[in-house]
C-alpha cells in the first residue's frame, strides 16, 4: 500500500497564529485554575489537558522556527 503523507494543522499555521492560539490557551489556562481554586470547575481534567495543548503549540512553534531558520 502507498503511504500517505499527512500534514497536521500545526504545519500549514504560520508562527504568528500559533502564537495567537498560544495567547488563548494560556487564558484558558489561567482561567480553568482560577475556577478550580474557586471550587467551580466541575472536570479538573481540564486543566491537564489544556497543559498539554500548550506543550504541544509550544512544540509547533519551534518546530516551525528552525524549519524557517533552516530555509533561509
């Protein structure tokens, strides 16, 4: 069977909209810990799972800027 090459939503963003995703996710971020020191967040699993999101941006970001540095 022939492989397919895949291309992930993180390599077609430029850096400046994954920055701007990253600004956002931090807010939520900031927000769901807010809530749950609050007692109001009813899954605290978003927490972790929004811990990852940012990882994974950050990950993308500099992905995309050594691929840039590479290129020039």
């Amino acid at each position: 069977m022939a492989d397919k090459k895949t291309i992930k939503a993180e390599e077609i963003k430029t850096i400046e909209q994954l920055r701007l995703e990253l600004a956002a996710k931090k807010a939520d971020q900031l927000e769901a810990k807010r809530g749950h020191a609050a007692g109001e967040l009813a899954n605290p699993h978003v927490l972790t799972a929004v811990r990852k999101e940012i990882a994974r941006l950050l990950t993308a970001i500099r992905a995309a800027e050594l691929e840039q540095k590479e290129s020039k």
